[in-house]
C-alpha cells in the first residue's frame, strides 16, 4: 500500500464544545501523521487560545517518533505546553512512556489517563461529548 492509500491513523472528534480538539488514534502514527496533528493543533490553537485535548487510542500500534523532525516535535511541544488547559488520554498507549520524556515532568496543564472503560468519565472532566 503507498502513502497516498494509507489510511490516517489520527482522526478529529467531532464534539459539542468549541475549544475541545478530540481525536481518535488508530493503527500506526506515521510521520506524515504526526506533521498532520501538529498542523490540526496550530489551526485550533489560532481559533481558541487555551483549548482542552482529548486523545482516544483506538487499535493503536506505534509512533515512528524517530523519522518525525525534531522541530516539529518541538515546536509541537512548545505550543502545547503555551495553549493546552487540560488533556485527557482515553487507552493505554505502549509509546506513553517516550511522549512522558518530550514533557518536563511539571506539565503546565492537567493531565489525566482514562481506560478505555472509563471514556465516559473523560468526556465529563472535559465537559463535552462527541457528536459524531
């Protein structure tokens, strides 16, 4: 299968709150996957200065972290850290491990883990609910 078939392994959440940018994340994260993120988030972050994340794993897989640029990654991180108020992780990723080392270990904004049994409970912390 070439790229052009693949299917994205990051997919937007539609929701009933505005400054909630909620994905899906299924199958294996490629570095055209992640660039896609870090320019989904940079959009949300132009219309809602302060927004909330909600991070669904669904079937995940892996992150080629290592063919993704390293200024993207942190540029990514650094507006992160300057817009995101709370995030909410929904699964068990087998790669939270490697993202918990990008982070200081302060994070400047909420952080909580779900399991996927729970996902009821994030979309509440959050105080939205998908739509789609």
């Amino acid at each position: 299968m070439n790229f052009l078939e693949a299917v994205p392994a990051i997919r937007r959440i539609e929701t009933n709150r505005d400054a909630l940018f909620a994905i899906d994340v299924v199958g294996d994260v490629s570095p055209a996957d992640a660039e896609n993120l870090f320019g989904l988030l940079e959009a949300a972050y132009a219309l809602h200065p302060r927004i909330d994340v909600l991070v669904r794993l669904t079937d995940h897989e892996s992150v080629d972290w290592a063919n993704i640029s390293q200024d993207t990654l942190k540029q990514g991180m650094a507006d992160a850290m300057e817009h995101v108020v709370r995030c909410a992780v929904i699964g068990k990723p087998k790669w939270a491990s490697l993202v918990t080392g990008v982070f200081p270990k302060a994070l400047p904004f909420e952080f909580k883990r779900f399991d996927a049994d729970d996902e009821d409970a994030a979309w509440q912390w959050l105080g939205a609910r998908p739509t789609d």
